[in-house]
C-alpha cells in the first residue's frame, strides 16, 4: 500500500493515516503525549509527507507545522 500510494497515487490513502493514528494513539501511547506533529517536505515529492502529516494531526487533533 505505502509503495503503491508513495510512486503511483501521488498522496498516501486515509486508511494508512488511520493505521498510524491507531499505532500512536492505542499502542505506542507515549506519555506525554506530542502535541505537535511536525512535517519535514521531501524534495522529491514535496506534498507527500506534508498531506500525510496535516491529516495525520487533524486526525489526532494536534497542531502542524512545516519546517524548511
């Protein structure tokens, strides 16, 4: 799914952003909790990481930010 997404689709799909919400969230729980997510572009394929990462937080209900 992520190589199919990643060099075909052009954008990562909403069950890999709700798998990684489930891993954070139900078995990684980190304490404390991120309160940011933060996005670093790949030059390559500058949207990619940076629409994951916003639907990422705005699934978890954190901030983003974009560095560079």
């Amino acid at each position: 799914m992520v190589k199919e997404d990643k060099y075909e689709r052009g954008h990562f799909r909403s069950e890999l952003v709700a798998a990684s919400k489930e891993l954070i969230t139900d078995y990684w729980s980190p304490e404390p909790f991120p309160e940011i997510v933060v996005s670093v572009p790949s030059l390559r394929r500058p949207y990619l990481v940076s629409r994951f990462a916003e639907a990422l937080a705005k699934e978890i209900g954190l901030s983003i930010y974009r560095i560079v």
